[in-house]
C-alpha cells in the first residue's frame, strides 16, 4: 500500500476516534462530569491533528 493511501486511512480511524470522543463527551456533560473539560481538550487536539495531516504537514 503507498503512502498517501495509509495516510487516507489513519485520517479515516482519527476522524472515527474523534466522533465516538465527541460522544463520550457529550454523555459526561450531561451528567456535568468534570473530566468533560478534559476530554474535550483532548478532542481539540485530535481535530487539529487530523487537520494538519490532511494539509500535509509532516513536523
């Protein structure tokens, strides 16, 4: 498999990683968890992740 079709594809697992956190997220909210706070940091990070590899940057 080349590259950009890996690369397709761990972008794929993120984005399903980041919806099934979002969930979670929004069940700890509900419920007025206080780790809600820093699970959504952490969802923060993962969308800015994928976004910097669908731009194409490798740092």
């Amino acid at each position: 498999m080349d590259k950009t079709y890996q690369l397709s594809l761990a972008i794929r697992d993120l984005r399903q990683v980041e919806h099934q956190l979002n969930h979670i997220s929004s069940r700890l909210e509900s419920i007025q968890h206080k780790k809600s706070y820093t699970l959504n940091n952490l969802i923060r990070d993962f969308t800015e992740l994928i976004d910097s590899l669908e731009a194409g940057e490798e740092d």
